[in-house]
C-alpha cells in the first residue's frame, strides 16, 4: 500500500512492487486504492481483479493489510455485493430536507448606534437642525425663604 494524502488525512494505492523499492517508492503496477475516511465501510476499497489475480498467479506477496481487502474485495471476495450496494448508495444523490421556518429568533438589543457606521451627511443634519432652533432655558427662582438660608451661610 502506497500512502498518499495529506497529514491526518491518509488515502492509499495498492500497488505491485518489487519487495526492496521503499513504501512510497517507484511501483510496477497499480492495482487499486483504498480510502479510510469514506463513510461506507464496504465503499472504501476499489481493486482491479484481474490484474490482482495475474500478480497473485505470478508469485506476488500481498502484505498483511492487502491480503486481507483481497480476501474481502477481490474477484472472489467474500463480500462483493456488500461493497456494490454502499458504491450505489454513495453514488445516489443525497437529499438535503429544505430549512423551513426558524424556530425561534431572538431579538438583538442595539446599545448605541456606531457613529462610523453613519454617513457624515446624516450626522450633521441633526446638528444643524438643533443649532437653528430656539434654545429655551427655564431657569426656576428659588423660594425665598431659602435664598435667605443661603446668604445666612455665606455670611458666616
């Protein structure tokens, strides 16, 4: 088996290859390929029979791993049928329900209107509005009986 893929995501070729050629190395002939990560159990490995059975003929060694996806999915895999009912059902499309009406959505409190959020034109239209109006300032009078109290302790 040929590792291929990136880091934490493995996905391997089985090949034919001379027994002293390193694991990644050069191969004589691809065979099939074998992906962990696929959800179908059954689906996960894809081998070309005939050529797995010359290279068995001729006097190849499978290693510990392939002898057993042989076993399983080669010409005379004990289960064949398995892996084409999970290649159909990966090959169906898949339905995804529609997402409807939300159930609930909360409401967003806003604290304060950002001022950069707001073009300058609708920021100075408020401003000029309140410089033109009329400024009234009720100034109230104190009653008299405390403005006495009041001159009594600034004298003091």
């Amino acid at each position: 088996m040929k590792r291929l893929g990136r880091k934490n995501r493995a996905f391997y070729r089985i090949c034919a290859t001379d027994k002293r050629a390193p694991r990644d190395g050069r191969v004589i002939e691809e065979l099939g390929t074998y992906d962990p990560y696929v959800p179908e159990t059954d689906a996960r490995c894809l081998l070309n029979g005939p050529r797995v059975d010359y290279w068995l003929s001729v006097g190849a060694q499978p290693s510990e791993a392939v002898r057993v996806l042989i076993k399983k999915y080669g010409s005379k895999g004990t289960h064949l049928k398995q892996m084409e009912q999970a290649r159909m059902k990966l090959a169906m499309p898949r339905i995804v329900p529609a997402a409807g009406e939300p159930v609930f959505v909360p409401e967003v409190k806003s604290t304060a209107a950002p001022t950069a959020a707001v073009p300058a034109e609708v920021a100075a239209a408020p401003v000029e509005a309140a410089a033109a109006a009329p400024v009234e300032v009720a100034v109230a009078e104190a009653p008299a009986a405390e403005a006495s109290a009041a001159e009594g302790s600034a004298a003091t």
